[in-house]
C-alpha cells in the first residue's frame, strides 16, 4: 500500500511540476493571478451573502445555500489540514515558480478550491445552465492554485471533491 502511495505522489509531484513549470507565460501569469482570489473568503463570502440578502426568489435561497455551504465545507478543510500537515510546493521545492505574498500555512487541502466548489455548486444545481457558465471559473480558480506554486493537484482534487460534496449535501437536505 505504501508503494502505491509513494507512486501516487510522484505523479502528483510530476503533474504539478509540468503546470507550475512549463505552462507559464505573461497572459497566465496576470490572469490566473488575479482570478485565483474568486476562491478566497473575501470574495466567496461577499458573492454568497450578496445574492442570500439582495437577490429576488429563488436566487436568495440558493445564495443561502451556498453560504451554508462555503461555511460547512471549511470544517473538513481545518480538520484535514490538521491531521494531514502537508508542506506547500513552493517551500518543498526550490524550482517552484510563485507570486508576491504566498500563503504559508498548509498546503491539504485546497480552501480557495473548495470554496470556489462550494458556492457554485448550489447555482449550477439550481439552473444547470450556469453550469457552462461556473464550472469553468470553479475549475481555473483549482488550476491557478497549482500553476501559482500554492497547491499540489491532488490538493485540489480534495478541495474540489469537499465542497461539490458538502454543496450537494446542503442542496439535497434542503428539500
């Protein structure tokens, strides 16, 4: 089993190494820079709580929804990072190529991720529509964690499993 895990690193290593190292350019590195912050709390929480307060029905309930998700789907996110400490890929590997201020704490699993996944879920679930729409945003916020040197793919995996989970949850117990 331990043989499986050390081979699934390795790829996990490898895959991260070919997007954090080889797919850079200007164009990339400016919009992935700034459109990685859709899965920080400042804009997750202010989107979810906006469309919650202000939208007219049905919308105010899926705001709701997503609020209850983004917030549900942190606590996994704590717990895993305590139990499972992982280094960031820019402090284990010198080559990493990253931005100005990156995070510091642990690296398993990806928040920004599973916020991203945890507020879109809900709209994609209501109108799936909005799924051409938010699955790729949800998926470049994942992707520009691994190319801005913050996240291993495996990390955003596990982000993005979390909240499409916990939002598919909240959805479901809703009716």
């Amino acid at each position: 089993m331990s043989r499986l895990f050390v081979k699934f690193q390795e790829y996990d290593r490898n895959v991260f190494m070919w997007i954090n190292g080889r797919l850079h350019n200007r164009f990339m590195n400016f919009w992935l820079y700034y459109l990685t912050h859709l899965g920080g709390a400042t804009f997750s929480i202010a989107v979810s709580l906006l469309v919650w307060l202000l939208a007219p029905a049905p919308w105010n309930t899926t705001g709701l929804q997503a609020c209850i998700a983004l917030a549900v789907s942190h606590i996994p996110v704590a717990i895993a990072k305590r139990l499972y400490p992982r280094i960031r890929p820019y402090l284990a590997m010198p080559d990493t190529i990253t931005f100005r201020n990156p995070l510091t704490d642990h690296s398993f699993p990806s928040g920004h991720t599973t916020a991203v996944f945890s507020v879109t879920v809900p709209f994609m679930a209501m109108e799936p529509y909005l799924l051409m729409l938010l699955l790729p945003v949800a998926l470049i916020v994942g992707f520009s964690r691994i190319y801005l040197g913050l996240h291993y793919p495996s990390d955003v995996l596990a982000g993005a499993t979390i909240g499409t989970l916990v939002a598919l949850a909240t959805v479901a117990l809703w009716t």
